[in-house]
C-alpha cells in the first residue's frame, strides 16, 4: 500500500473476515482484423488546450469598493475655448443691407408724417386740440371749424335807443360740405375787456364746398364803453 500524501509504501496482510471472492469467468474477445471503413474510424485526438498562465509581474486581487488613502482623482484638462471665426463677408453685407433698408423706411415715415401734419391742420387739431399749441407756435393758424366769418355792423336808432346792427356771410373754405357752427359775437371796451356776448346760428346747417350762409344780428341798448365786436365760431361739438 501507498501514503497518497507522502507516498510511503507499506505491505498489509488482508483481512480474514472478508468474504471469499466468487470467480467470475472472462470471456476473450474474438479476433476482429483492422478497420478499413473509414467512417467507423476515430479522428485525431484534440489539440491539447494551452494553459492559461499570467504574465510574469501580473497579478490578480479581488475588487475592494472602498478607496484606496492612496487614490487621486484624475484631473480633468481645462475645456479648451475654440476662437470666434470671424463673420462672412455675406453676413456683414446683409446686416448692412437690412440697415438701410431700416433707415429709408424710418426716413419715409417721417417724410409721411410731415406732409400729414403741415397739409392737414384742421383734422389734426380736431382730432388732437393739444396739437394747436404747437400749430400756433410755428406761426401757423389753425381754423378749426373750417369756416371765416365776413360781417359788417352799423349803429342805427329806434326811438333814440341805440341798436348794433350786423350782417354777414359764414363761409366755407374747404373742399367738403361741413355743418355750420354757431357764431359768437362779443363787446368790448376800448382794452379788449368783454362787456357782453351773444351766439347766433347762421342760416343753413350745412354749408357745401366753397359756400356760404348768411347771418344776422341785432343788439339793443348796448353798454356805453362798447368799441369793437369781435366774433368767434364754436366748434359743432361743443353746440
């Protein structure tokens, strides 16, 4: 017999107890010659599976999820900042094109606004009354109405009373048929201080292009101080 670990070898008498062994007759094979169908014949055994074998100086440890006190994160390299190219000359040419283009549509307004403003006073003004100011204040006057006023005026007496006498045309100085305004007539002193005012209405409603209404009036007993009239129309919307 044989140690398997340290492989001493020793003789051992068996055991006596052991039940006597029955003979078991074997049979020889019978004489088979060589094999000529080379189907039934075995290929050639394998290659032998090389062994794998670290490379000297490797090693292998098994994974720890803990860091290591002697790991250093990697540093990351800055993020390097590419240079702005510079615009095509495409652009530029577009830009400046839509500059201009800019410009003369500003200057155009402008242009628009102006014709308005200086060929139209009477609707400005009306529409916007601020807008008068700053007529007056280029020198321009505004008529408002779109009317003048022609009168004359006498002094007659009835029964040694005195009567201011007037008579007159309102006329429309525009190109549109407009509804005629009410006329205010004022008195006054020698300082322009009003004594004494009275509207009348003019003849006709509504004046066409060009035309004319007429109108009268008449003022008894008048204040002694009276020097002149003066005569002031009031807008349609303020009747």
């Amino acid at each position: 017999m044989r140690c398997a670990r340290c492989q001493h070898t020793w003789f051992q008498e068996p055991s006596t107890d052991l039940p006597t062994p029955i003979p078991v007759p074997v049979e020889e094979p019978e004489h088979v010659g060589p094999i000529t169908d080379r189907g039934r014949m075995l290929g050639p055994p394998p290659a032998p599976e090389p062994d794998y074998a670290p490379e000297p100086g490797s090693f292998t440890q098994p994974f720890d999820p803990r860091p290591s006190p002697a790991y250093e994160p990697l540093s990351v390299p800055p993020e390097q900042v590419v240079p702005r190219q510079p615009r095509p000359a495409r652009d530029q040419g577009n830009a400046r094109y839509r500059g201009m283009v800019g410009l003369v549509a500003g200057v155009s307004i402008l242009s628009l606004f102006l014709v308005i403003f200086f060929s139209m006073p009477r609707d400005i003004a009306n529409f916007a009354p601020a807008t008068v100011g700053i007529y007056n204040a280029l020198g321009i006057e505004v008529n408002r109405t779109g009317f003048d006023v022609v009168a004359t005026q006498g002094l007659d007496y009835a029964n040694s009373i005195p009567i201011i006498v007037i008579k007159g045309e309102l006329v429309n100085v525009t190109d549109t048929q407009l509804s005629a305004p009410s006329i205010r007539i004022a008195v006054r002193d020698k300082q322009g201080k009003e004594l004494h005012h009275w509207v009348v209405r003019p003849d006709k409603d509504t004046v066409g292009p060009r035309g004319k209404s007429p109108f009268s009036a008449r003022l008894e007993s008048p204040p002694p101080e009276s020097f002149d009239l003066e005569f002031r129309l009031e807008p349609v919307e303020e009747r």
